[in-house]
C-alpha cells in the first residue's frame, strides 16, 4: 500500500484514479459470447458451459429435488445468520415504499403517481471460491416487496454440475424457484434475449467479474435495462487519533480479498495512525486464506496523509467511493459533509461487513466513482414509476386557455385543438 503525504490538491485528480487493467479484446470476446446466444440460444449455453465450467450439463434448470438437497446440506446456524439478515434486510426496504398520494394541482386536476413492480427481472449471482449467496439477498428482497412478477437467477455451476448449496437455500428462502446454471457474459446474454429455457427479462441486476460487467454494459443498447454501471469493490476508510488501527486494518482487508482488481484507500491526519494501521495491514494479511488476493489489491491501493479530517471529506467526495467509512468518535459529525458515496459506515463498530450481509441496507453499490450519480440499489430499482392526471369540466376549463396558449406559441396546432375541441363541447352544453 503506497503512502502518500500531503499532496497538493493539483495532484488529487489523479490519486482518486481507479487502476486501469488492459482490456484489449474485452470487447470483441464479449460480444462473440453475446451473438452466440442470440443466434444458438441453449445449445450456446451449454457449450460454455463445457468451455468455462469445465461440466457438460443435461438441464440447464435446477429442478426442485436439487434445491431440496441442497437445503438440507446448508448447517442450521448459517441458516440462523441467512434468517436473521433476511428480516433486517426486509424490515429496511419496507420502509421504501411510498404511499400513493393524489394532488389536487388546480381545482379540476387531479395527478398522482403509482409505483408498478417491473414484471420481469434477472438476478446474477456470481459462484466460484465467492458464492455470493448474500446479494440474493439483497436483490431476491426487493424484488419481491415491490411485485415484480417473475424473477429468474443465473449462477454457475461446479464441475459437478451444481450450484452451491447456501445461493440454493437463500433463493428458496425469498421465494425464487426458476434458478439456472448458467454463469459469466453467457448468462447475461441468456437473459436479455431469452432462450429454448431461460425466460427473457426487461431488467438484470448483479454484480460479476469483467466480462459480466461488459456484457450488462452492452446489453443496453438492446434496450435491457442493468442495475448500474459496476467495477471492482472498493472501499475508502477515514481515520483520525481516536480510531482503532487494528479495526481499521480489517476493514481494509475485507475489501481488499474480494478480488486483485478492488481498491482500498485509507485517508487520516494523523501521521502514527496510518504507520499503525500498515502494520496491522501485515500482521493481519499473512492469516487470511485469500491473503493473494488481497495482497495483489493492495499493490494498487493507498493510504493518504492529509492536514484535516475536513480535507479527507473533501477527497472522499471527489473519490465517491462505493463504501464509505468514518471510523472516529465524532462519526456523526460530518454527516452533512459527504455528498457522494454509495453506501455509508459511521464509528468504530460500524464495519463495511454489516451492510454486505446484515444491518439491512443494500450492498449492490455503485462502484469506480459512479456514486456521484447513481444510487445504490432499493425498492425504487424494481419499479416503474407511471403518472396518472384526471380532468373534470373544471379542470379543462381552468388550465384550458393555457395550454392553448402554449400550443400555439409552439406551432403545435392539433395540441391546442384537442383543447378547444373540449372547451367548445363544454360551453355548448
């Protein structure tokens, strides 16, 4: 982890950078994957599979005997944590919903605006040495509390053909039965155009490695809708004298062993804070059992002496880390100082771990400097939001002239007629 003290603010542009790995043929390996699907729908899928998964698959569905045993496999305190973090998650994002109101704008008109669960949605669910079982979680919840109607989730399967059990309890936990074993780009892919087996769907969430993220990028263009734009995880921890350097440490180190690409930035005053929490970043790497990967994430990281708490707000801000933690005393303090961040940790035991699994606020964030302009996801990223308005004679008649005022300096001729028309039909009566 790189040090830097003090650095002019012309400089800060350029430490709040993300790490820029080569992505030649990205692009071009992506959309071959994406063709294919379109074109060979299931036979492409199960070929990938062969290909990626290294399993040649006779069904693509997981069939209920699967998810059956796969309960069962899961230990009943895992499926105690599962439970408790499913009723915070709940309890949160009930919360969120809004209740219909109906506004009177002039005597006569009426408007409103009704939230409509988005009917078909695809939750992506990565597998591998992660199974992120946890973001079924927060995706399977919402989805449900809002009324979409049909939910599908794509997760890869072992060499033995299986999913893994805990991302089969817990989408059985929240009501998801149309589960399949397709993971990466292909999955994406299988989603936004459906196939002989997997339904098409009109929004996909979840987060994925490079090639699953250019595939939700991509897809776009064919009018499906993602989540948001995602990248590696990240995490940004501000420090001062009375942090605790060994919390601060293991907050790091959690971001860190998501993956070689994630980016962790550790921002403080305080010179012996930072010293301290570098050494409990080695004393601390050496028992993780992804110790790799964190040690490959934090040769891209960095820890930032600064004059003031108030400038490390400042870079925070300019950064717009997807996780934000302030782990001093005061925490609450600089509240109204943060205006980007996906998702927020205030104190010492307010640990980024909380939000991904249990506290109940989401951890699908937007990531790569994306909070300036994108929230996190909730209730609202799985509705449509439709506008309603009622006119009565009273109505038209009191905003009538208006309109036709507004048409006619418009050059909109028919917009003012369909008003005339009703205001004549009126005074005729």
């Amino acid at each position: 982890m790189k040090v830097y003290k003090n650095p002019n603010a012309s400089d800060w542009n350029s430490l709040a950078e993300r790490p820029v790995f080569e992505k030649q043929k990205l692009d071009a390996v992506v959309l071959d994957i994406l063709k294919d699907v379109k074109i060979n729908k299931d036979k492409a899928l199960v070929g990938y599979a062969e290909k990626f998964d290294n399993v040649i698959l006779k069904s693509l569905q997981v069939e209920n005997s699967e998810i059956e045993f796969a309960i069962n496999q899961v230990p009943q305190d895992l499926k105690d944590a599962i439970n408790l973090a499913k009723e915070n998650i709940e309890t949160f994002h009930k919360s969120q919903k809004e209740k219909e109101q109906i506004i009177e704008t002039t005597k006569g008109v009426k408007c409103w605006r009704k939230s409509v669960g988005i009917e078909k949605v695809g939750l992506y669910i990565p597998g591998g040495s992660a199974p992120l079982f946890s973001t079924i979680l927060m995706l399977g919840i919402p989805a449900k509390l809002a009324g979409c109607k049909e939910i599908i989730l794509c997760s890869p399967p072992n060499k033995e053909g299986q999913i893994n059990p805990a991302i089969l309890y817990t989408a059985s936990l929240v009501g998801i039965s149309k589960i399949y074993k397709v993971g990466g780009a292909q999955a994406i892919a299988a989603m936004a155009y459906g196939t002989e087996t997997i339904p098409q769907v009109y929004k996909i969430f979840g987060p994925g490695n490079q090639f699953v993220t250019k595939a939700k990028e991509l897809i776009q263009q064919d009018g499906v809708a993602i989540d948001m734009p995602a990248g590696p995880s990240e995490v940004l921890v501000i420090a001062d004298k009375t942090s605790n350097p060994e919390f601060v440490a293991a907050d790091l180190l959690s971001q860190a062993e998501h993956g070689p690409d994630s980016q962790v930035i550790l921002l403080s005053d305080n010179e012996d804070i930072i010293n301290r929490t570098l050494q409990e970043l080695k004393k601390q790497l050496g028992k993780l059992t992804r110790n790799n990967i964190a040690s490959e994430a934090l040769k891209i990281s960095r820890a930032i002496l600064l004059n003031s708490i108030d400038e490390c707000l400042e870079f925070s801000n300019l950064y717009a880390p997807e996780h934000l933690i302030i782990a001093t005393d005061n925490a609450s303090d600089y509240i109204n100082l943060i205006t980007n961040a996906g998702s927020v940790f205030l104190g010492k035991y307010s640990c980024e771990s909380a939000g991904d699994y249990a506290s109940g606020t989401n951890h699908t964030l937007p990531t790569n400097g994306y909070a300036k302009n994108y929230s996190g996801v909730s209730l609202d990223s799985f509705v449509k939001k439709i506008t309603f308005q009622n006119l009565n004679e009273d109505g038209i008649k009191n905003i009538g002239p208006s309109i036709e005022l507004m048409a006619e300096a418009e050059g909109l001729d028919a917009h003012k007629n369909a008003v005339t028309l009703r205001l004549k039909s009126i005074n005729h009566v």
